[in-house]
C-alpha cells in the first residue's frame, strides 16, 4: 500500500465497541463496528471514501451537510458516509465517476 | 398533528423540548442524526461503553434523557422540505410522510464557514468540527500529524481533543493577534470567567508542546491524492508572497474560520431574513419570544446567529415559552415571568458571544487564497475561474445569477458549501460590485430523497386535485 | 459591467437617454429581441429588473419540440425558430464563449394509453403534412432507441430533428450577443413607467428615462402589469410546472421522452393541476422530469412538493429505473399562457410603438429565437418566413 492510500483514521484503544461485522465496500470486505458510521469504516482501511471523474473524496464537513462523503448504498445513491452507520453486509459503491454528478 | 416540531435535536432544540414538556405541550422532535445531542453534546453510540466520559458528555446524556421522556423523537431522520403553508415533509430511511404541527421551531444549527484555498478538497483537508466530531462520536484518531488553521476559541477545543486522541498536533495557525483582539480586550475583561475558559484550552497545548502561530493563516494544502503537506503564511503577507509561506508535513488540515447557519427551512418557510454581522451572512429575523415573521415559525441556537451552546440553550426555552403562548396555552402575563430570568440570562451571554467574532475574526485575505484551478462548488467540480468569469465576463451581481452559468450550487449539497464561500470570495476578487451579502435560493428538498419514497406517494391521487385532464394512471 | 454601444449615446447616469428601441424583459424571449435588434442595427437598451434568465426562462427545461405545439400558428413560428436555434448553437458560441449546450436529440412520444393512440394519429398526420419529420416506432423500436424505457411501453413517436438547449446559457448568450452588438444592457432596473405617442416612446425605470422609437414588452407573465402602465388591459395568465431534478439514477435517457398526453395539457384550458410524464437528461448527468401545469398568479413560484411526488410517480412509470435516484432539487417557473394559447407578437393598435412580444406558454424556449426575428422584422418593416398576422395583438382588442 502506498503512502497515498494508507488509512487516515485509527480507532482508538479506550471505548468497548459495538460488535465486529463486515460490509461490502466496491467488492472488498471491510471490517468494522456497530455503531461506527461508514465514513469510518472505510477510513480505516484508506485514504480517501470515494473517487469521481476527477477527483478522491474524503470528509469535509464531517456532520452530513457538504455532501462530500456521498456513496451508493444497496444501489442508492447520494447517502452520506459521515452520517449513515455500518450494519452487516452492507453494499456500499464508492466509484461515483460521471454518473452521480447531479 | 402535534403543538410542536422542532427541527434538530442539539442544545436549542433539547431545552426546547424540556421546556416544552414542562407547560404540557404535545411535542416531536426531529433529527437526522442518529443520536440526539446536535453538535455540542454529541455522543457516541449508546451501546459503546465508555470508561472515562467528559462532563459535557454526561451532561448532554441526561438532558438527552429528560428530552427523550418529554416528547416523541425521531432519529435518523431528516426533514427535507417544508413549504409556505408549513406542511413539513420528513424522510425517514427512505419513508416519506407529510406532518402539520401547529408550531414549528427551527433548532437546525450551524456548520463550519467553508474557505476555499488550493488543495482544500484533497482527503485529509476537513473542517474542524468534522475532526471533532470523529473523536467524540467515533472515538477513532482523525490522523498522525495534525495543523489546525483557523481562528476563535474552537479551535483550542479541537486542538486539544486532538492532542487527547493522540494525534501529533503540530501547530495551531490563529489568524487573530493580541494586537487585533486589544480593542476589545476592555470588553471581554467583563467575562473572567469565560476568558479564563479559553486559557484553559490553550494551556495544555502549549504544554504539551503545540506550537500557536498568531496572525498566520493557512495558504495551500498538498500531495498526490492526499494531504501531505501545509503551507501556512502571515495574514498579513501580501498574495502569496512565497517567501513567507512555510511547509508544514501533516496528514490532517482541520479548519475552522467560523460557522455558517442553516438558514434553508426558515427561507422555505418564509421567514424574513436580516443580515448578521458576525455571521457574515442572512439569518431569519426573530422576535423577543424567537418568533419569525413567518406565523407559528420559531427560530433558535445556531441557525439564526452566533451565540454557542448557553445561547442556544436560552433561545430554545424562549422559543418553547414563546410557543405555549402562541397557541394560548398559558397567558402573556405568565409568559413574561417565565421568559424574564432566561432574558436577563441571553443578554449577557449575547454580550459575550458578540464579542467573540469581533476578537476572532474570519481574515479578509482569506479571499486571496483561491487560484484559478481552486475548486470552489465541491458537488460540480467547478473552479474559481469559471465562478468568476461568470461575474467579469457575464456581469453577474448575485449568487443566483452565478449558478445560473456554472452551475454552481446546483450539485447534492444544494449550495452550503459554495454558497458559504462565494459572496465573500466574489466580491473581493472580482472587484465589480458583486453583492456580498447574496445567496442562493434555498430549494426544496433540502436533502435528497429518494425518487422510488416519492412515486410511492405520489402515485395516490389526492382526492383534492382530481385533475380531469387525459393524465390518469 | 454594462458596456456603452457604439450606436447607443452615452449616458449621463443622470438619467436621460435615447434609444431606437427599449426591450422590458431579458427573459429568453427579451434576450432574443435585443439580439435580434442589435443584428439589424438599431441601439437597443434591453432592461431588466432583475437579471437575465431570472423569471420563466430561468426555471423551465430547453426542449425545442415541435410535436406539443397547439396550433398552425405556434408550429410555424416553431419550424421557423427550429431552424434559427441551429444556426444559433454555432453563432452564439462563436460570438460570445458561452455553449448552448445544443443537442439535437430527438424526442420520443410515449402513446401508452389506447385513448391517445387516435389523438396522436390525428397530431401526426397533421405534422406530417406540415412537414414535421416523424416516424412510428414498434415496441421493438421503442426500446432500440430507449433501453430503459418501461418494458410495457409499445408504441410511441420518434421526432429525429427535435433538440435541445440549456436556456439559461441560451440567455445568457443572447444577452452576451447583444452587448457585442452595441445593445446596452441595464440589469436591476424595473421599469415604472411608459409613455407612448405616435412618434415615440419614453420608459421611466428607476435609474434611467429612456426616449425610444419603439419599445419591445417581453416581460412574460407581468407582461399585463407592464401593460397597465398605458392603460391597457390584456390577458396574459400564469401557468406554473415545476421540474424534479434527479442524480445518480443508474440508467440513460438519449431523448426528450413525453407521454402523448402531454400535449393535451398544453393545449387545453383546465384550471386544475394537470401533470404529464417529461423526461430528458441534461449534458451534466442529471435527469430532469416534468411537468405539471396550474393556473396561478405571476409570483406564485413556490414548490408543492404534493406537485413533486406526482411527476416523480409519472417518471418513474415511464423509466422505472429513476426509482433508485434522488430527488436533489426542484423548482417551478409561471409560463405566460394567452387567452388562445399562441404567442402575442406585434404592435398594440392602441399604442403602436409598443410592440408585444410573449403568450409562449410552454414553448418560449422553442419559439424564442424566431420571436426575436419576427420582432426584429416588424421594427424594421422587413418581410418575415411567417406572416404577421396570426401573431398579432389585434386580435384580442377587435371588438
Ligand atoms: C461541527 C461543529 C462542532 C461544534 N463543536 C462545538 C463545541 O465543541 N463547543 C461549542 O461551544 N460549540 C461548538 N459548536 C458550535 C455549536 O454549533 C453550538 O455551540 C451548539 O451546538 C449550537 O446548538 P444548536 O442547537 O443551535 O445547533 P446544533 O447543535 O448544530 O444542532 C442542530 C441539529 O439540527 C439537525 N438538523 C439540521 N437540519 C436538519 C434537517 N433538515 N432535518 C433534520 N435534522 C436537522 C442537525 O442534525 C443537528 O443535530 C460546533 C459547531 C459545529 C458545526
Ligand atoms: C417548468 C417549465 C418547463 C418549461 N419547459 C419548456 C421547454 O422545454 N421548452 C420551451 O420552449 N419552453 C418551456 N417552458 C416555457 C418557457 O419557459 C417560457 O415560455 C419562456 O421562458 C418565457 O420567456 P419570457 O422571456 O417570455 O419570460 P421570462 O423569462 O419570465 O422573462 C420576463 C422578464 O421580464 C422581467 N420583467 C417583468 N416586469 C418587468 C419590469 N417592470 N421591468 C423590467 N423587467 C421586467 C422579468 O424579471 C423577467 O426576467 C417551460 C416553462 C416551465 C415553467
Ligand atoms: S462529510 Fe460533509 S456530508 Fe459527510
């Protein structure tokens, strides 16, 4: 893994987390919490949430109003990673390329 | 139909909702966070044990609590459209519904002021609040190597979360200085206590070895893909003069110059809007019981000013009082008596909050900092250039007319975040008379939803427009 | 900003100025009068209350469709303004930097409903013989040239030559045109006043008197207010549609696709909300769909989102493939509808040097840069490809 694509978040030691469980993220298993939001799942294992025509996207505003972090999840789009909690299985697209370029 | 919404569940909204119980109104409240608390008592999730909890989270818990006894809440989920007769219109995890309360109050808060500069759209750039919010609600390290840029009180808060959290902060950018505060240091000695609550913040950063730059700001962030590097400069340095910028490696930028107010629903609703100086923005104007021009719509906290958690806690009790009172529920005498002690309370804690903006304020050169490339609408990917030559080029005054050929503000975030930053940015840097204080026309929905939700309904023909015409399904 | 034209005197911002021709309105059909003026060579101030593309043609869609058009008289101007927009899309870029965003698509109409399969026969025969380009297409054809069309849909229109533009950069574009042509643009100045003799005109705004030779109203549905200040009274009503506009909906939309009932809405004179399926795809990815008509008043621009669930319900029969996107924005915009449903282009015969120019209904865009020419040929006492006459405001004052 390159620098570029190494994880921006860590968890930290202290809290007992929700139970472990795993989502689909473009394919990939992610593994991660209940309660953690799918921002979090992600930035754990990478750099960025999502990528479109022009760009890798991370977190902006981190309260669900900049719409920075929007992935697909179970096929619908614009669902903002910071805001949307994890649960098991979930399908979650964050290829956004032309196609939800509003 | 209940007496009252309240829209958003953070400090305004919770004493709201207190109060509101307290004089026997039929109440629900709404929030599209999954936990109640808003921004200042944001909590993790319930379920995670925490050994070591702050005050402030133990304090927001049981008010969350006593809120959670006194009326009906709906987490998760968003109001994303309200319109002039006030028919609210909630979107709960895909399901759409349509409620008429007789009153409405508006607690929706605010955001971080976004700035524009090269590099504030690469992964690892975010707002201040948006790192806090990582350590408080998902206790998980926003970064290693940490630059905080911005100006105010919040940024000591966040610096030092930070530093709890682990991340390696190295240096605090303050854009205000003892110089530029000292005309208002007379005032601010009226409030030991609250000074001696921002020396709190900055003392244990300076312990543990955190560098605080005043009168610096930030100038351009870097790296393939991801943030690598900070540039910081002097405020005061002339457009990028470079031999004053520094580099600085970190893997996390957080900024914070300011908050902007969620204004959308009051707009949709029709409430009249005044300018607001330490906002730098349109904010719904509001009575003495926080009522807006716009009949049974309440306003208060954040979303109609500056003001922190304690404002926002009195507003939402006055809105409530203010309420009760409009609907005839206790008489304008008893009202006065329950609104005067919280009165006398806002009017200092307002003198305060005034001040604040006035010692920390958001630098003009800000507007420097955006280059052609810079992006400015987020959503779209639009640059600078184009946001600008639709006013030297096309000869547009108004925000409105710059999305009419950019479309700027036309992406999902529906224009909070280019739309916070580009009066300001505009009317400096096109020098034609772009008008600073324009904004975009706020637009329902307010948050996305989703077609499939809609067809649901909308399949069903109301019986109160049996249109005649050849269109039946 | 404003730039002084080369025809136009200077201004004393004291407020006195003379003009051959003052254009009220710089909605798209203001726009395409200024430009039109300006290519003949008139000095043309072009004033606007607010800024161009603010009102109607701010908050519609850009089809150019000749199929909805109601009467002999619309589609001729429409066949006309068809062939100009063409001409346009390469000009107006040429001229000015702003891309139309000109795509000449195709419409598709959907007949879905055994009740429109006569109505639509009727339409296309009548279209054929006007020389529209048309062709049936089986459900087999349907679906060739829309995918992701309902797979119950079975017979519908295919209008290779219709197109579409982005008609606020059509506006813009226009305005932009006229300014290089000497027009001198005056945004955020409403007009407060007119005076009209036979030999001139003064508009009072509320920065400017300005003496003209003529003056154009294009002021779309406040066109009656405007009139008002001549002491005229003439019918202009208001019929707001709003859009749905929807990302990240996983299909693709290649033409304008409406249900055929659509054209009954345009044409009829219903009072109560009437909604029909319109559906199309911007150059930027989103999916806009339409449309709804109401009567109303000229200010009335607020969303009923009751209005958004019932388009969105319609769309998404005709594309069931919407249902997983997102509503991210709506709007309504109030179309200026005359009282026998075509356009209102021409002198007033009580007040001659004011020359009409609105009533486009739902076909403002499409109508619009044949009304600038039109306009244009009036003033200039030039022949026109159509006649006058059907356009003319006479024929609501005869009597
Ligand atoms: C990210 C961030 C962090 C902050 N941290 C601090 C801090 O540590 N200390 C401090 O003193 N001040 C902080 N502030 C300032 C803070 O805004 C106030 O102190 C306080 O939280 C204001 O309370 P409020 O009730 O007005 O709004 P908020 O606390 O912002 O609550 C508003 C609520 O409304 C909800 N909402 C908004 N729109 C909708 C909608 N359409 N549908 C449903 N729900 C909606 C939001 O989800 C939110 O929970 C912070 C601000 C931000 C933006
Ligand atoms: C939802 C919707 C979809 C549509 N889709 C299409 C389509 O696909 N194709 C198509 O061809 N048509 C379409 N239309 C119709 C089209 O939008 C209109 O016919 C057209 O925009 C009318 O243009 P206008 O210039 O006459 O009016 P406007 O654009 O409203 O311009 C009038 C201008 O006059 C100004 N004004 C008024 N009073 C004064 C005053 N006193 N002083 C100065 N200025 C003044 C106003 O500010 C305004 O800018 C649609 C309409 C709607 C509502
Ligand atoms: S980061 Fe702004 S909405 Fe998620």
């Amino acid at each position: 893994m390159d620098a570029s694509s190494s994880p921006q978040l860590d968890r930290l030691a202290g809290p007992r987390r929700g139970s472990a469980l795993t989502i689909d993220v473009d394919g990939e298993p992610i593994p991660c919490f209940a309660g953690e939001t799918i921002a979090v799942a992600i930035l754990t294992v990478r750099s960025w949430i999502s990528q479109d025509a022009v760009r890798r996207r991370g977190l902006y505003c981190g309260i669900g109003v900049c719409f920075e972090c929007v992935v697909a999840v179970e096929g619908v789009p614009g669902i903002r990673a910071c805001i949307t909690l994890v649960h098991e299985g979930m399908f979650v697209q964050t290829r956004l390329d032309a196609e939800i370029d509003a | 139909m209940p007496d009252l919404l309240i829209v958003g569940a953070g400090p305004a909204g919770l004493s709201a909702t207190n109060k509101a119980g307290q004089l026997g109104l039929d109440c629900v409240v709404v929030d599209e966070n999954t936990s109640a608390g808003g921004q200042y008592y944001r909590q993790p999730p319930v379920a995670w044990a925490n050994d070591r909890p702050s005050d402030r989270l133990l304090r927001g818990r049981a008010k969350i609590e006593r809120a959670t006894a006194a009326a009906t809440f709906r987490l998760g989920c968003a109001v994303y459209g309200i319109d002039a007769e006030h028919r609210i219109w909630l979107d709960q995890d895909g399901s759409v519904e349509r409620v008429e309360p007789a009153c409405v109050l508006l607690a929706t808060g605010a955001y971080d002021r976004p700035v524009a500069f090269p590099g504030w759209t690469l992964p690892g750039v975010m707002s201040a609040g948006s790192a806090q919010a990582l350590i408080k609600s998902q206790q998980v390290r926003p970064g290693a190597r940490a630059v905080v840029a911005g100006s105010g009180p919040f940024l000591y808060v966040v610096a030092l979360e930070l530093l709890h959290a682990g991340v390696h902060v190295i240096e605090v950018i303050e854009a205000a200085t003892v110089r530029s505060a000292l005309p208002f240091l007379p005032d601010s000695m009226r409030y030991p206590a609250r000074l001696a609550e921002l020396v709190g913040y900055a003392l244990p950063l300076l312990r543990a070895g955190v560098r605080i730059r005043r009168g610096a700001m930030i100038s351009s962030a870097g790296g393939d893909q991801r943030l690598e590097e900070v540039r910081v400069r002097p405020v005061r340095s002339g457009a990028n003069d470079p031999p004053l910028e520094r580099v600085i490696d970190a893997d996390l930028l957080c900024v914070g110059y300011g908050f902007a107010a969620s204004t959308e629903l009051a707009q949709l609703a029709g409430c009249t809007l005044a300018w607001d100086r330490g906002l730098q923005q349109n904010v719904p104007a509001y009575d003495e019981w926080q009522a807006t021009s716009a009949d049974g719509v309440f306003v208060a906290g954040e979303a109609s000013g500056l003001g922190g958690a304690p404002v926002a806690e009195c507003e939402g009790e006055l809105a409530a009082i203010g309420v009760a009172r409009h609907l005839g529920r206790i008489s304008d005498a008893g009202a006065q008596r329950m609104a005067e002690p919280i009165r006398s309370r806002l009017r200092r804690l307002r003198r305060f909050a005034s001040l604040l903006p006035r010692l920390f304020p958001a630098p003009p050169e800000l507007a420097e900092l955006a280059r052609p490339e810079t992006i400015v609408c987020r959503c779209q990917n639009v640059t600078f250039e184009r946001a600008l030559e639709a006013v030297t080029h096309a000869g547009a005054t108004t925000l409105n007319e710059v999305k009419t050929t950019t479309r700027c503000g036309m992406g999902w975030c529906q224009g909070r975040i280019c739309g916070g930053l580009l009066p300001s940015l505009l009317a400096q840097r096109a020098g034609t008379g772009f008008d600073p204080a324009s904004g975009f026309t706020a637009r329902n929905p307010v948050r996305p939803v989703q077609v499939s939700s809609l067809a649901a309904i909308g399949r069903v023909e109301p019986s109160d427009h049996g249109g005649p015409g050849p269109d039946h399904p | 900003m404003d730039t002084l034209s080369k025809s136009a005197p200077a201004c004393d911002p004291g407020q006195r100025l003379t003009a051959d021709v003052v254009v009220i309105g710089a909605g798209i059909i203001g726009a395409s009068c200024a430009f039109a003026l300006a290519r003949a060579g008139l000095a043309v101030h072009l004033v606007e209350r607010d800024a161009p593309a603010r009102g109607t043609s701010g908050a519609c869609e850009g089809n150019l469709v000749l199929w909805d058009r109601p009467t002999s008289a619309d589609l001729h101007l429409a066949m006309w303004s068809h062939q100009r927009w063409a001409e346009l899309a390469v000009e107006l870029p040429a001229q000015t930097g702003i891309d139309i965003e000109y795509d000449r698509k195709g419409s598709l109409m959907i007949v879905r409903d055994e009740g429109d399969v006569a109505a639509a026969q009727v339409k296309c025969a009548w279209l054929a013989a006007e020389g529209v380009p048309l062709e049936w297409l089986d459900q087999a054809g349907v679906h060739a040239a829309e995918p992701d069309l309902a797979p119950d849909i079975a017979l519908a229109v295919h209008f290779p030559a219709d197109a579409q533009i982005e008609p606020r950069l059509a506006t813009a574009a226009l305005v932009s045109a006229a300014r290089g042509l000497g027009a001198r643009i005056h945004n955020h100045e409403a007009v407060l006043s007119i005076e009209s003799s036979e030999a001139a005109t003064m508009v009072q705004t509320v920065r400017h008197r300005i003496t003209a030779s003529w003056v154009v109203v294009a002021a779309g549905v406040w066109t009656p207010d405007v009139l008002r200040m001549l002491g005229v009274d003439l019918q202009v009503s208001a019929r707001k549609g709003q859009i749905a506009i929807v990302a990240g909906a996983p299909i693709k939309v290649h033409h304008k696709v409406m249900e055929a009932s659509y054209m009954t809405t345009v044409a009829n004179d219903e009072t109560e909300l009437q909604v029909a399926a319109v559906v199309e795809a911007t150059r930027a990815g989103s999916i806009l769909m339409g449309s709804s008509r109401l009567l109303t008043h000229p200010n009335d621009r607020r969303v009923d989102l009751e209005v958004v669930n019932r388009i969105v319900a319609k769309g998404v029969s005709l594309f069931p493939g919407l249902a997983s996107g997102k509503v991210v924005r709506s709007y309504a915009g109030v179309r200026p509808l005359s009282p026998d449903h075509s356009p209102i282009i021409g002198p007033l015969p009580m007040a001659p040097r004011v020359v009409l120019a609105t009533g486009h209904e739902g076909g403002g865009v499409m109508m619009g840069a044949a009304t600038g020419d039109l306009v244009a040929c009036l003033i200039a006492g030039r022949a026109a490809p159509v006649p006058f006459e059907p356009y003319l405001p006479s024929r609501f004052f005869s009597h």
